[in-house]
C-alpha cells in the first residue's frame, strides 16, 4: 500500500514543506487537513474522501477550504471530515464563520468512532494524546500491514500512547526540534529527537518516519537524523511528495 506525505512541516508553511496533511490513495483517506490539501486531487484514486483530524488547529484543518479546488481535480462522490464533536463544532464556528470563509464546502461531519472500516479490509482506531486543546493519535490496520500516525504531543516512551502503537509496521511520528531544543518541545507540547526514536524502540515498529519538522528549518537534516538512529537504527526524516509502500 502507498502512503504519499504531502506536507510535513507544523505551524506555517516554508519553501520545502506544507502543514500536515498524509494522503493513502488507494483507499481514501486523508490524516489531517494542513495546507498540503491542495496537492491532493492529483493523486486521489477513489471517488470518495474520508479525512481524519487530530485536532483543530489551523495548520492542521485550513486545508478544508480547499477542498473544492481538490473536487475541481479529482471529483468526489463523498468527503466525510471525523474528528472528535468538539473539534467539529470549532471548525463549524471557526474556519467557517460567514466573515471568514463563508461558503463551506460539501462535506458530511462525522463524530470520530471507536473504530472505523477502512477499504481493502482495515480499520482506524483512535487514542488520546497530550497537548494544548487536546489532540488524538491514529492507528490503521490491515490483514498484513499497520501503520500509526502521531502529531502534535510530547513523545515519551513511558506515555499511555506507546502502547496503542505497539508492533506497526509504519510509525509517522512528530519530530518539531532537534535534542538542543528539548525545553522548547515539552513548552510547546512537541516532540524532539531523542524522545521520539525511544518511542518507535520502546513501541517496537518496523520504520519510523520523522514529520511535523520545525518549518524554521529548511536544511537537510533538522532533527539530527544520526542521534535517532543510534536510538532506532530505521529512521528517515519525512519529505513532502514522499511515497512510502508499507
């Protein structure tokens, strides 16, 4: 199966990356909403969307506005937006409040379940993680491949989420700061270096994909790619437009 990165960066977009948004083509699915949704409709497989949100900060759901120019390139029979009641009220009140964007475009919101169908057989549970206004990990399984999706929280081996990712064979984890920016990381409830590669050993999966990089970073290696992999040997730093079979 293909997962395809379209943006990887947090907070704003810089010239190497967009906000959050993780695209698997062949089944529908969209993880976040950043402003990389625009990219979406050149890749889309199937005439139906389903988007998982985290949460609801803006460089995670603003790409919902974009959502008729994806249609314009790739139509829809269906977008459904999941995410949790509250989050979809405050994008209701919020993103599209009259004075801001006042036509909304045609999607159903749906209430995050507990565990949701996925084509080719899958499913999609969902778990608690801590950061400002709450926010909540993915996991999405089939018969003979896994893959975890964590953004926005401050990674900690000993965290209640480690267990709910455990043995997947793909873990997109967050990775804002490198080590030298670790007090920044728990201010900001993000994640650094170290922490994370302890989070992918402690939690035992195949492959970890580094996202949600400092957009003040526009180098090759942000995070220090070298100190995680002394920690978890399978580490990669994820790159927008990167495709990744799993």
């Amino acid at each position: 199966m293909k997962l395809l990165l379209l943006g990887t960066t947090g907070y704003h977009p810089n010239q190497r990356r967009h906000t959050p948004c993780m695209l698997l083509p062949e089944c529908g699915v969209m993880l976040d909403a950043g402003t990389a949704t625009f990219r979406a409709g050149d890749y889309l497989q199937t005439p139906e969307l389903d988007i998982f949100l985290t949460h609801a900060h803006i460089d995670h759901i603003i790409g919902l506005t974009f959502l008729f120019n994806v249609m314009r390139a790739h139509p829809l029979d269906r977008i459904t937006v999941h995410a949790t009641p509250e989050k979809l009220a405050a994008v209701d009140e919020h993103l599209f409040a009259q004075d801001i964007f006042p036509v909304k475009p045609p999607y159903e919101s749906r209430p995050l379940a507990a565990e949701v169908p996925l084509a080719g057989g899958g499913r999609l549970t969902h778990f608690p993680l801590e950061h400002q206004g709450g926010s909540v990990g993915f996991r999405l399984d089939w018969p003979d491949r896994s893959m975890a999706y964590v953004t926005d929280t401050t990674a900690d081996p000993t965290a209640d989420y480690v267990e709910h990712i455990r043995g997947v064979d793909l873990l997109l984890h967050e990775c804002y700061y490198g080590d030298e920016d670790a007090a920044w990381a728990k201010k900001t409830g993000h994640s650094s270096t170290t922490p994370v590669a302890q989070v992918a050993r402690t939690a035992d999966v195949g492959r970890l994909l580094l996202i949600h990089i400092n957009p003040r970073r526009t180098d090759d290696d942000p995070i220090g790619l070298s100190t995680a992999r002394a920690i978890f040997p399978h580490t990669e730093i994820g790159e927008d437009l990167m495709e990744v079979e799993f």
